[in-house]
C-alpha cells in the first residue's frame, strides 16, 4: 500500500532566491505545528499493513514526527541542514555558526534540504517511489491537487500496474476521473473515519 501526501502551498522562497532568515523564520512556524488527525491515521494504517510506503511532497517533516516510519520526503525535509557543496546531511556538530552556517569540513555554506524549484528530486527518493508505485495494490493519493510532476504521474502509474486507486482530496483533481474510489474531503477528516 502507498499513501501519498502533497502541501497545500510551495516550499520555495518567496522570490526564489535563498534566504537563511526567511528558513529560519519558516522552521520556527513547523517547529510549533503538531501532526494532525490525518497524520495519525497513516500511521495507523501503516501499523497494520505489511508492505506500507508513505511519499509525501511535504517538506515539514510531520510524517516522520507523527511516527511513520517508511517515509520517502520527494522534496526533501525543511528542517534538516545539508552542505552545499557537497550535499551531506550536517548535524549543528558539522556547521559552524552564522548566517548561513558553513560546512566545517569544507567551508561552504549550509542549506536547508529542501529541493527548491528547478532542481531535480534527489534520486534514490524518486527511484524509490517509482518502485513502491509499481508493486503497490492499493495507492492512496491523499490531499494532492495532482498537476505538480513527476508525483501527479505516481497515480496513474499505479492504475496501469493493476492498483486500486484511492483519491482524498476536497476537490476533483485530473486523477478524480480515473480513480476506483474518490472520497471527498480533508485528509485529517477523512482519513481517520477510513481507518477507524
Ligand atoms: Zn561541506
């Protein structure tokens, strides 16, 4: 089973430009949110599925907090830091401070491991994906508008490989039409009365 999740809005700066404070700014709002009902009820589900992988578009990390475990973040996690030139993950041990940090192997400075827009997605995430999509039997497409590439294809690529296809979404979306089942509504509404 895959249960696949999307934001309601980017995750890009403002004027596409990197900006450490507008980050910092955005990590302090993520950092008060609490998962919501529909967090818990992936988990949910994922604790009584054998083969179970979540894909989310979200960069918020709240998955992983609400306690899925097979989490695949296409878009990567706001809240964790990379190196910029050579993309490791840095804990506050590799950095050393200021604004951006800097690598304190190398020097460059830090990013947030977000992909922003024009870049590609990291590509073990995507392989990934692709894999689970092609061997899943039911694909749950959950609170995605399903036009932002390549997640909007997973769907349909599930359908050709034979899956059912679930869609959570208050409103229609392209896959509406092609989906087994369309069940309209918020996915912390929804998705808790489906696994309840
Ligand atoms: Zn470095």
């Amino acid at each position: 089973m895959i249960a696949s999740t999307a934001p309601a809005r980017s995750c890009g700066p403002p004027n596409a430009l990197p900006s450490w404070e507008w980050y910092a700014s955005r990590r302090e709002r993520v950092a008060k949110v609490a998962p919501n009902a529909g967090h818990a009820a992936l988990v949910a589900l994922e604790n009584r599925t054998i083969h179970f992988t979540l894909i989310t578009q979200n960069v918020d990390g709240l998955h992983a907090r609400a306690g899925s475990r097979n989490v695949i973040e296409l878009h990567g996690n706001i809240m964790v830091d990379r190196c910029f030139a050579e993309g490791r993950v840095l804990t506050p041990a590799d950095e050393v401070p200021g604004t951006p940090p800097r690598c304190a192997r190398c020097g460059a400075p830090v990013r947030p491991g977000v992909v922003w827009f024009g870049e590609a997605l990291p590509p073990k995430a995507l392989d990934d994906a692709l894999a689970a999509t092609h061997r899943c039997d039911l694909f749950l497409s959950i609170g995605t508008s399903n036009v932002v590439e390549p997640a909007a294809s997973l769907p349909f690529a599930a359908l050709d490989a034979g899956a059912a296809v679930i869609e959570v979404n208050p409103e229609r979306t392209p896959l509406s039409a092609r989906a087994t089942i369309v069940l309209a509504g918020a996915a912390g509404e929804v998705l808790p009365r489906l696994v309840g």
